[in-house]
C-alpha cells in the first residue's frame, strides 16, 4: 500500500473513532482548572487560578433554591445561571428555569449539549423532536422530582400548562452549550420575507406580521 493510502486509511480510522468525530469539549488534563475571571487571555475557556489559591467556595454556589432574574417578557420564563467557577474546563452547565402558569421557554436547542432537567415544583410538559425526516416527538407530563433527558442538538420546549408555577433544575454536557431559539432565529434576525414565506408555506403579508411581534421591546 502506497504512503498516500495509509495516509488515507489513518485519516478515516481517526474521524470514525474515539473523540476525533465528536463534539464535545474537550477532557481536562489536571484535577480543576478554576476560571480566573480577573485574566484577560483569550482562551477556549477561561484561563486557570492558581491552583494554591483555590477555596471550596470556587465550587460551591448558592442560590439555586430562588427564581433568576433573566426574564422573558415575552414568552414568560426567568432563568439562572448557575456560576461554579470549579466547573471550568469539566464539560458541563447548570441552569434553573422558573416558568409561570402558561409560560412557556419555546422551541430551541442546544448545539454542543444534551441535556437533563429535573422538576423541582410544579409540573410542565417537557419534550423534544427528532431529526428530519422522522420528526418524531417525544414528550411527558413531569411533575416534581422527575427527570427528563434531551439528547444533543435537537429541538425541546418547556409548556407550564397547569395552574401553578413550576421550576426545574437542567444540567447540560458543554461548559458553552449555546441557545438558538427557533422562533427568534426566524423572525427577529434578517432573513428575507420571501424566503420566510416559501419556508413556512405562507405569504409575505402573514411573515411580516408575526415579525411585528418579534420588533416589540
């Protein structure tokens, strides 16, 4: 076998294998890297303190028992970061999500992780879509203390169709799992009209007011 072929052989033995055909962060190679928040290097993460300067408080947060303060007006969600400088580099996120009596966190989704709630009051109907061409929806009422699992990448919702308020605890597989709700994508970026209506089967007229919507503050 020539040297061009090994070459090729090697390269697609590396993509279909191990980490080299995924996309999840990547492994820490110490104990911890504690983000230091004060540095001003640039790197894929934060750069690392000291290490004989680390607390148990750099992996403690408190908090997570209240409601946060990132509210959706308009579609009626409060979300909480929850910031554990320890967890830097260690390929995970945590967030409360707080939803009032017929709110809803829309249809979205996270492109480098999946991710798994649990109910901590309340009950909401929780669920999520298969890729195309199946679209396939897998969803169930969960009430407190059930958990639920998104695998990565592929579109979920949270609906609070009950009577009372309800909050759930989600941990997701990416210290940066990324946001893309789908309905902002669409209607509050800058895609043409044209296109928006050949995509959703619909006319202009009906695009341009549901972007209405999307242009209130």
């Amino acid at each position: 076998m020539s040297a061009a072929a090994l070459l090729l052989v090697a390269a697609l033995v590396a993509l279909g294998s191990g980490h080299g055909g995924e996309a999840f962060d990547p492994n820490p190679l110490q104990d911890f890297c504690v983000a230091d928040a004060t540095s001003k290097v640039r790197v894929n993460g934060l750069p690392c303190k000291d290490a004989a300067a680390v607390v148990p408080d750099d992996f403690f947060f408190a908090g997570a028992d209240k409601p946060g303060d990132m509210t959706s007006q308009r579609y009626g969600f409060a979300a909480l970061t929850v910031q554990i400088p320890g967890l830097n580099t260690q390929g995970q996120s945590h967030a409360r999500v707080d939803l009032a009596p017929g709110a809803i966190f829309p249809p979205h989704y996270h492109p480098r992780a999946a991710e798994t709630a649990v109910v901590l009051e309340g009950s909401v109907y929780f669920g999520f879509v298969s890729s195309y061409p199946d679209n396939k929806l897998f969803a169930k009422v969960l009430h407190k203390g059930d958990v639920f699992a998104v695998p990565q990448g592929l579109m979920h919702f949270l609906y609070n169709n009950g009577t009372a308020p309800a909050a759930l605890y989600a941990s997701l597989s990416s210290q940066n799992p990324g946001l893309v709700l789908l309905a902002d994508a669409l209607f509050a970026g800058a895609l043409p009209d044209d296109l928006l209506a050949k995509t959703l089967l619909a006319d202009k007229h009906t695009v341009d007011s549901i972007r209405t919507n999307f242009r209130r503050p």
